[in-house]
C-alpha cells in the first residue's frame, strides 16, 4: 500500500466518481483505476461497487476511508512541520540612537545566547528614522522615544514602557560646578557645550534656554552620544544627557527647575511575527535600566 494509492482512493471516495475523483487529483482517470484496482487487488477486497452513474464504498472501502483520512491527513501535518522547521526564526528591531550603547549590548547579546536559533537583526536608528524603518516595514519592533499621547496615525499602535527618566546635565570631574547637588540654568551662562544634533527634545532643550534667557557657549555639535560624553570627559565642555548614561570620569546633576522627561519602550504593529515580537518584549522588561 502507498500513500498515493490512498489518495487516489480519497479523491474518488470524496467525489463518489473515478472521474471526478482523477480530476481532483489531477491524473487521468485510467489510472487513477488502475491504482485502485491494485490496492483491491493487495488488500484482496473490493473497495467500491461501480454502476454507470456513480461509485460506491462497500463495507470495507467505509473502513479503509476512516484510516486513509487519517493516514493522508498525518502525512500532510509532518510535511508541514518539516518544511517550517526549515525556516530560521528572524526579529527586526530598530534602537533609539540616543540609548546608551552598554545598555543595548547586554540586551542583545543576552538575548541571542538564549535564543541561538533566531536571526536577530538590530538597527540603530534617529526618531526620524524610525518612523521611516517603521513606515517602510523594515522592523517589527521599535525600542524607542515614546510620544506622550497616542499616535493615530502610525503603523506601530501597541506600546510598553520599559522607563521613564530626566535629562540631567554631564560635567567634567574637576569641573567647578561638579560638587553641586543640582544645577540651575542661570549657572549655566556662558559654558562651553556640547550639543546632541540627534536628541529627541533638542528643541525643547533649546526652548528652555531661551525661556530662561540663558546663552551657551556653542563648543562642539555631535552626533553620536558615546563621542558627546567623551568630549564632556576630555573637559571641552558639558552636556545635557539621558540620566541612564553610566560613564567614568563625569558627573551627572539635575536641573534646579524645568526638567525634561522622556519615556523610553517599545512599539510595535500588528504584523505575522507577533509571537517574536511579544517574546522580546517580555524579555527586555525583565532587565534592569538605570
């Protein structure tokens, strides 16, 4: 007996027509006979009574139908199952650039040695560039900048916070301001500074500032967090940063009035690779954030 014997049996069972059934099944129907003649022919029983408008099952082709089902049915679940295990596991994550890098690394690296049958792809990305990776569907998740009111307009509709933190100011150890407890803006007249071009609330920082009619010494404008606390570190001027930045050689106050705050988490759609997405989620809230 062969599993195409008993699918051919099936389609002619089914359709009660050897010529229905061959169609089916996408064979002539003198052979979809022959093959059920031979399947009578080993089981030594006959498997239909035939009449010129139609077939029949007999006693013992009803038995053979409840098994065939079964047997067809079973083969076709293991060729699925088989052909899905061939295909690698693969999540998409689009980064904030403006989290720290030791933070994200830990993450990933955690992540991918308990996972090591996924492909995970990680992006780093500008908030302006990831409602472009979002848009043009090249992440499944976002790790970002959360807006503070729902965003209808977005692909990404489901959130989960992971923090929420102030932006503090970065000085240099031996700065003469770094023994304070906290740092009003007025102190701040004057100093030389390291600018962020891609923060978030850049202009928002700027706007605060202005309200408070306080000018910055404009000393150097980076685009990379790791090279703005390094030039804070090397003493050519301060900055405002994230408050989870953990770097030697600075010290890190608060603002005396007006603090910005930033929510940090993720967002995502409601794509095929849900599963993975929600996987990680889970995960990355688990882990500790400053």
């Amino acid at each position: 007996m062969e599993l195409q014997q008993l699918r051919l049996f099936l389609a002619a069972a089914e359709s009660e027509s050897f010529t229905r059934g061959a169609e089916r099944a996408f064979v002539s129907q003198p052979a979809l006979s022959a093959s059920i003649s031979k399947l009578e022919a080993e089981m030594g029983v006959k498997l239909f009574t035939r009449n010129k408008r139609n077939v029949v099952l007999t006693p013992a082709g009803r038995k053979l139908l409840k098994r065939a089902r079964l047997i067809v049915g079973e083969c076709a679940k293991a060729k699925d199952e088989l052909k899905h295990h061939e295909v690698q596991r693969r999540l998409r994550i689009g980064v904030i650039n403006t989290l720290s890098i030791s933070h994200v690394a830990r993450l990933v690296e955690q992540y991918r040695r308990e996972h090591p049958d996924l492909q995970l792809d990680v992006i780093d990305a500008s908030a302006i560039e990831m409602d472009k990776l979002e848009e043009e569907d090249k992440i499944d998740l976002a790790l970002t900048v959360l807006p503070d009111s729902p965003r209808s307009s977005r692909k990404f509709i489901n959130t989960h916070l992971l923090f929420t933190e102030p932006y503090v100011l970065a000085l240099p150890l031996n700065h003469h301001l770094s023994r304070s407890s906290s740092i009003s803006l007025s102190e701040l007249e004057g100093e030389p500074f390291i600018a962020r071009s891609h923060c978030e609330h850049r202009r928002v920082v700027q706007g605060l500032l202005k309200a408070h009619n306080v000018r910055l010494n404009l000393a150097y404008v980076a685009n990379q967090d790791d090279r703005a606390l390094a030039l804070v570190s090397a003493e050519v001027g301060i900055a405002i940063v994230p408050q989870h930045y953990e770097v030697s050689n600075i010290v890190k106050l608060p603002l005396a009035e007006d603090q910005i705050m930033r929510s940090v988490g993720f967002e995502w759609g409601e794509g095929g690779n849900i599963d993975e997405v929600k996987q990680f989620v889970d995960f990355a809230a688990t882990a500790p954030w400053g």
